[in-house]
C-alpha cells in the first residue's frame, strides 16, 4: 500500500510549482505582518511563534526553488 507523501518541485508541474512557491511566499509575508504587530503591542511570546512560522514557510518556499 503506497501512502502519501508532500511532493516538492521534483515531479510538479511548472505551473502548479510557481503557484505552491508563491503560496508559500505569501503565508510567511503574512506570519511576519502578524508577528510585527504583536510585537508592536509588546506581546513577544506571540511574536516570536508568529515569527517562527514565518522562517518555516520561508524555508518551504526555497525548499521548492531547490534553494
């Protein structure tokens, strides 16, 4: 039995593989804006996780521009 797996920028394509790059690229933009915000009113717990999801969809988006 196969299970399924994330696939990256190996078998995707072109297209769908911009449109998951792009995906990603505005999920971390928006993660940081968040985290800014919080961080503007003084809450750094809530920044910092903010913060880290950024950095992770960031590292998504160069993991499928083979970065």
């Amino acid at each position: 039995m196969k299970t399924a797996r994330k696939q990256f920028a190996g078998s995707l394509d072109p297209v769908v593989l911009q449109q998951r790059i792009l995906d990603a690229e505005e999920r971390s933009a928006n993660w940081l804006a968040k985290g800014n915000e919080y961080a503007e009113k003084g809450e750094s717990a809530k920044s910092e996780y903010c913060y880290d999801r950024s950095a992770s969809w960031l590292l998504t988006a160069n993991k499928l521009r083979k970065w």
